[in-house]
C-alpha cells in the first residue's frame, strides 16, 4: 500500500502538467476507443446492518489495479481490489451463534471480525462533462480470510457467505493520468452464511479513490 501511494505522489507533477492540457476545451479527443490500465488506492466508510452487530460507521482501506477501454463517450473498467473490513459484535450475537461459540464464558466478550476480500467491480462509464463521468455497475466479493480476533468462535469464516453481490453508483474526474472519484456501494444479498438468521446482514459504502493510469 505505502508503495502505491508513493507512486500516485510521484506522478502527481507530470500529471498536473497534462490536466492543464486537457482542460483546454480546443484540444480534440481520440478518434477511437483507447484501452487503459492502472493502480489505485482508497478508503471505504461503511455500516453493516443487523441486530447480531454494533453499527456504527467503519473506515477501512483498499488497493489494487483497474483497467478497461473508452472511448469520447462511453467506456467500460474493470477493477480488482483487495480490501479488508471490520465486523464488531452486538448484543443479540450470542444468542444467534451460541453453538458456535468455542466456549461459553466467551459470551461476555465482544467480538471482532477482519474480513479480507478479493473485489471484482466491473462498471460501464458515461461521460457527462468535460473531465466528469458517471460510473454505474455491479461489484463482485470474494472472502479471502476471516480473522476472529477475540477468539469467540470455532470457525470464523462460517459466518460469512463465501462470495456476494452489490451495487454500485460512482463518479469520477479525469485529470490527465490522474482519476480522483467517489462511489455508492449498497449490498444486493445478505451477508450471512446462515439463511435461519432473521436479520439481513447488508453493508453500504460511501468509496472515496484516487488511482493512476500508467498506460
């Protein structure tokens, strides 16, 4: 992570330099579609819902790469991203996963959970200014590791469903090599592995990002 972000500073000067030149409204764009590719950094602020959790808005950070095609108007990317979230127990969640507790004198303890995810979003682009595109699209998660922290549970990963689905609604600027952009995320499926669990289990984001395209 602290290597991407000394990149994306590196290349903050020349970048400046040809977002001047692309603001000049005189300059044509591309005659076709151009296929990019790149790295980027961000933070999600999240709120999971769900009785059996303390809610509360989470900050946590993500990386990874990002590529696709576009063109004067329209365009498609494609990203993978490596992200980590924080899950904290609540009052009810006992009571819910009492078997699985690995004893019960843990019961009086809260509970962490450090969910590392593999996220795959694919999102069609639509310019509508200038340097502005909107970003609609869906992104895929794939639970990589569960790290109980407090140790109250056999099997952490259980927990969770191994893969889900949400949606997404972004935009982003374009300065030069430099995307700058923020994202609403909202989870489409429940995020427990348990479907007698009577509470769904979503996380919504708000995404703030910053990549570089290095070609």
């Amino acid at each position: 992570m602290l290597l991407v972000t000394g990149l994306l500073l590196f290349s903050l000067n020349s970048s400046f330099a040809q977002a001047l030149g692309g603001l000049n409204p005189t300059r044509k764009s591309p005659a076709g579609p151009t296929l990019y590719a790149g790295i980027k950094i961000g933070a999600n602020f999240s709120y999971l819902s769900g009785t059996d959790w303390s809610n509360g808005v989470r900050s946590n950070l993500l990386g990874g790469l990002f590529g696709g095609v576009r063109g004067a108007g329209f365009g498609v990317q494609g990203e993978a991203l490596f992200e980590q979230s924080v899950y904290t127990t609540g009052d009810g969640f006992y009571n819910a996963f009492k078997s699985d507790y690995a004893n019960a004198a843990d019961s009086l303890k809260q509970g962490r959970f450090r969910v590392n995810k593999l996220v795959l979003p694919i999102l069609l682009q639509f310019r509508v200014a200038h340097l502005v595109w909107i970003q609609p699209g869906v992104q895929f998660y794939g639970i990589v590791s569960v790290n109980d922290v407090n140790g109250v549970v056999n099997d952490a990963k259980k927990l969770f469903r191994s893969g889900s689905v949400a949606g997404v609604m972004g935009a982003t600027v374009r300065l030069g090599n430099v995307d700058m952009g923020a994202r609403l995320i909202f989870d489409v499926q429940d995020l427990s592995a348990n479907s007698a669990i009577s509470n769904n289990w979503k996380q919504y984001m708000i995404q703030a990002h910053i990549g570089l395209s290095l070609f």
